[in-house]
C-alpha cells in the first residue's frame, strides 16, 4: 500500500513526539477532543452526507479516530450501515482505539493506494502537516482517487484568516527544529490548491471554534525554550501589529488566533 514514509512526514512524526496516543486528547487544552468541536464538525457535515444505506468512510491523519468513531455513531443511529477506515502513521494513536470494527492502516498518505473507493473522506486540521503546496496537492489528488464520483471530501483545515499572517503562521513554525514544519491553509488559496488536486467543486460550509494557542502550549507540545521564543517574538515584530490582529507579542510569548473553516468538495 505504501513505501516509505515522505521524510516530512517522518519528521513531523518526531516533532510529535510528547502528544502520541493518549496524550493526543490533552494537545491544545483538549481541543481536538472537545465535544462541543466535534458534533460542530458533523453537523455542518450531515447534510452533505451521500443518501445511501451503507457508507464507506475513509479517516487519513486520523489519530485515534475519535472524531470518525462519533460520525459512525450518529449514521449508525440513523439506520445506516458503516465501514470506517482510519489511516495514520503512528501505531500509538491507533492503540487508543479499541473498536474492533474499525479498519486502522499504518501508512502515509502522500503514497497512499489503498485500492478501494469511498463515499465519504474526512479531515481536520492535518492538511497543514504537510509544510508546501506541493505536497498539499499531493495529498488532495491520492485522497481524490480515493473517493467515489458521487462521494464527498470533508476537510477542517486549520486556517488564518490573512495571507500575511497565513506566511507569519508558517514561518513561527519553521523557525527552529523542535516545532513541526507546517503550511496553514488561507480562504484567499485554498480553492486554487483543491483544484489543482482534482476537485472541481469546493464549498465553505461552516465554521468551527477559533483555537487560541501561546508560546506555553507549544513549549509544552514541543519543549521550546526561552530563547526559541524570543526568536518567534522577533518574527512576529517585523510585521506591523495592524497586519496581524490575530497573532501578537505577549509579555511572556505570544498569541495565535486560527481559525477552523469546513469545507465539503467533490470530484466533479
């Protein structure tokens, strides 16, 4: 199904390290596990959803699945036969799943080939985990391929609302070889980037909770140490304040403001 893994992938794999499985939960003051996140997520999603009795799900970057075993339950109660099929690269996360039903592939997406389709596609916030466009459209089309004709493309994508601060986002994360690398997602590029990984419809259909990180959520997730963050303070003071309402200087760090879009996309 794969070979190998994309040294990105690898390398934010590493970065990770301290919020692998259980931990996960905790990441950012719980708010991947937030209940209240989640059933935002599916019900923006419900209406998009194929009308059909049995559904194929596919979860890539899924972690323990938490968010896909929820979706389950919700069609599952509606009548809805389900197989759900989760794929990361990291067996910690898959070990805090234990739902003996579900499907769980050790692998990396950008070489994914799983050789079966699917009606629905979910993601959140991990389209960012791979730090270029380049590799973004790389993702998007494996994930394409995946995806039935009539099947629907659910993507989160951790987000800034400017292109100014979308570039200020990228470069605090690359600025030293503890955080992992990423490429945050813009409204002003993001449609041209599914396009170009095969999907000729895209459509904005909610809005998630905004998530406030500081410098101590991230020198908890990635031990940065006093100096790593006056660098980020640094980066951030070159671009004027009014340019960047939603990242700014703090007496002990600073603040970053991202905001979570669902979109829905299609084939065709």
């Amino acid at each position: 199904m794969t070979k190998g893994i994309h040294p990105s992938s690898k390398l934010n794999l590493v970065r990770d390290k301290n919020v692998l499985g259980k931990e996960w939960l905790n990441t950012y003051n719980e708010y991947f596990s937030n209940q209240e996140n989640i059933e935002l997520f599916i019900l923006k999603t419900l209406q998009y959803i194929p009308k059909k009795k049995q559904l194929k799900i596919l979860y890539p970057c899924s972690a323990s699945g938490m968010l896909g075993e929820s979706l389950v339950k919700i069609l599952e109660h509606k009548g809805i036969s389900i197989e759900l099929v989760l794929v990361d690269i990291s067996q910690e996360h898959f070990e805090e799943n234990k739902n003996p039903k579900t499907k769980k592939i050790l692998a990396d997406i950008t070489k994914l080939d799983l050789g079966q389709l699917f009606d629905i596609i979910i993601m959140r916030s991990s389209l960012d985990y791979f730090p270029n466009k380049k590799l973004q459209i790389q993702v998007l089309s494996k994930l394409k391929k995946h995806l039935n004709e009539k099947g629907v493309f659910f993507n989160q994508a951790a987000s800034m609302p400017s292109l100014i601060e979308r570039d200020l986002a990228d470069k605090i994360y690359k600025s030293n070889n503890k955080i992992g690398k990423r490429h945050f997602q813009c409204k002003q590029d993001i449609g041209k980037i599914y396009r170009n990984g095969g999907f000729e419809k895209i459509k904005k259909i909610g809005e998630g909770i905004p998530l406030v990180l500081t410098e101590k959520e991230h020198a908890k997730r990635y031990e940065i140490n006093r100096i790593q963050i006056e660098k980020i303070q640094k980066s951030i003071e070159k671009v004027p304040s009014k340019k960047r309402p939603n990242i700014r200087i703090t007496e002990t760090g600073y603040q970053m403001k991202f905001v979570f879009p669902i979109y829905a996309a299609w084939k065709n």
